[in-house]
C-alpha cells in the first residue's frame, strides 16, 4: 500500500496514512511534488490524468505530480513517478518552488491539501504514458500555454494554475527560471520522513 507522509503546519513529518485512504472530504495536510518538463524548443508536456483517478479524473495538469514515500527524498520521488507514469528519465532537475503551498476542493468535496515543492527539468524522449495514470498527453508552447492558462481559457489542474502564476512570476523563459533554495523547502522534504 502506497503511503504519503503527513504533515503540520510548519511542514514538519507528523505520521504516514495509506493513499488510498488519506484524500476525502477532511484531508490532512500532506507532502507532494509537482514537476514541469520541456523540450529543447520550450515546449511544456501536459498531462491529462487518468479518467479512472479519484481525484481531478481527466483533468489536464503539469508534467508529473505524485507524493514521495516516508524516507524518500523528494527529488527521487520525481524520477520515480517520472519513470513510473510517462516512461522518462530526465537529467537534471531544478527546484524552482520550493515553498508551494495549496488546497483546493473538487466539486464532490474531495480535498487535496498539500506541501507541494515543484520541480523543472528537460526531457529529450517521448513519453510512454501508463494508461494508470495518464490519459494523454501534449507538448505546448510555454509561451502560448501559460498566458491561456492564466486567463482561463486553456483549462488545468487547480495546484497548477497557482503555479502557474508563481512560474510566470520568475520570468517568461523557463530556462531562466533560478533555482529557489532547499533551505525553504518544508522540513519533512529537507530531510525524508
């Protein structure tokens, strides 16, 4: 059984619940990530998550969400789910939000409620998404994507249209995006439950 790692409101590792369990109307506040790849030519891959998820089924998102396991760095935890759920190795990754915070309802009242740091990176393969977990995918240009996303005409993921604003705020060019610091991360991702 997957477990996520639960936190305080400080961000500091409280206890562990299974995933399966753990979003629902009163969900705790837990840690997670999120990660943004693009191409060389600045394009950003969506995803669409599976129909078949409990929560935001079919919604298009970032690259890759996910939560790292107890004793698991962050950073691995992106990989993992990388691989896991669109088949794709990347090289470097920058943290460039490491103090990502949201909560956000679905219309059944299911809550996410996260610590969320969000990662970058550069991909030069083609996905193969898992049918589990992607139902599709697109590469868009981030110059194009992130003005529609911000005016509502290009719909998204909740946690993503935040970040979206605070991605928008380091910069037009993703690639120049700086690197934020580990020091602002939450303490349970500075150090793994």
């Amino acid at each position: 059984m997957e477990q996520v790692v639960l936190l305080d409101e400080n961000g500091t590792a409280i206890g562990t619940a299974d995933k399966a369990t753990v979003h629902h109307e009163g969900t705790p506040l837990h840690l997670a990530f999120s990660s943004y790849l693009f191409d060389r030519e600045g394009r950003l891959l969506l995803t669409r998550r599976a129909l078949h998820k409990k929560t935001w089924p079919g919604v298009w998102t970032n690259t890759c969400c996910g939560h790292p396991a107890p004793g698991e760095d962050v950073e691995s935890a992106v990989r993992r789910r990388l691989s896991d759920e669109l088949g794709l190795e990347v090289g470097r990754l920058d943290l460039v939000l490491p103090a990502f915070r949201y909560r956000a309802v679905m219309d059944n009242g299911v809550v996410e409620n996260e610590m969320c740091p969000v990662f970058r990176g550069v991909v030069e393969q083609r996905p193969t998404p898992n049918p589990d977990e992607v139902d599709a995918v697109e590469w868009v240009p981030w110059a194009e994507f992130a003005p529609a996303a911000l005016a509502g005409t290009r719909p998204i993921s909740p946690w993503s249209l935040l970040q979206i604003e605070q991605l928008a705020a380091l910069g037009p060019d993703p690639f120049a995006w700086r690197a934020g610091s580990a020091d602002d991360l939450p303490p349970a991702a500075r150090k793994a439950a």
